[in-house]
C-alpha cells in the first residue's frame, strides 16, 4: 500500500544566486550519505571546525532552501542527505549546527537523522523528544562552552 506525500518542490523560490551553493551542498550530502556513519562523523567532524552555532532561524533557512531545491531531499526517506546537506549548508555561511542520527524512543523502531539549533530540532514536525539520538556532531566552539 502506499501513502500519498505532498512534497514542497519549488526550486526557483531560491534566487539563483543562493540555488548553486545550495545544489553542491545537496549534491555533497548525497555523496556523502553513501558513505559508512564512522565516516561520515569524522568527515563532519572535520568540517566543523572554525565555525560558530547556527541559530534556529539559519538552520531552518539553510533546510527550507534544501528542501525547495532536491526533491529527493524533501521525502520523508530523505532525512539522511537532507541533515547533511544542511549541515553543509549551513557550514558555507561559516555556521555549524548540531547533526544528529537517532532513533525512535518507541516502538516500532526507525532511524532518523535531523539537524538542532538551539537545543531543539529544525524543521521536525515531531516533538522534541521523539527520537533519541545515537550520536551527534555539535559546533566544538558550543560544545567548549557547555564543558565550563
């Protein structure tokens, strides 16, 4: 059986001038999301570095922009290289949020991966306990603070 799924496909909603970052980021992220999650955490691990936390509204800006631009991005299976193309996103602003891969806390089990700015998920229309995450990849200059 399948389910019918509106999904929001509007590429020139971003000017072009934003469209070309935001489709190598996209691009990127489904390169990388072929890659083991050892590899992916250390790839993003890297590249976090330098940068400062993204806030709510750059993330949620960076996911709308990932979403208008791929459609396999905005599908309910596309939490994988939509977290990471907005992560990567993000990351060519100089900003870094928390990417996280988790699961459901109940039953039945499913993966999911998503992205937080400012301790809460971004763009998830679940609550923000629903999912537990498994592990994260934050900014290092939040993850210094938060140590003191």
């Amino acid at each position: 059986m399948t389910t019918p799924e509106a999904i929001f496909h509007h590429p020139r909603s971003v000017p072009l001038r934003r469209r070309i970052p935001v489709r190598l980021a996209v691009g990127a992220a489904r390169l990388l999301a072929t890659q083991r999650p050892r590899r992916i955490r250390t790839v993003l691990e890297w590249l976090r570095r330098g940068a400062r936390p993204a806030t709510a509204d750059q993330a949620q800006a960076a996911r709308d922009a990932v979403v208008a631009v791929s459609l396999a991005c905005g599908g309910r299976e596309g939490c994988l290289p939509r977290s990471l193309a907005t992560t990567l996103l993000c990351r060519l602003h100089g900003q870094w949020p928390t990417w996280c891969v988790g699961a459901r806390r109940l039953p039945p089990f499913g993966a999911h991966a998503w992205v937080e700015a400012e301790g809460r998920p971004v763009g998830e229309d679940y609550p923000p306990d629903y999912f537990r995450p498994l592990f994260t990849v934050g900014c290092l200059s939040h993850e210094a603070q938060s140590d003191r």
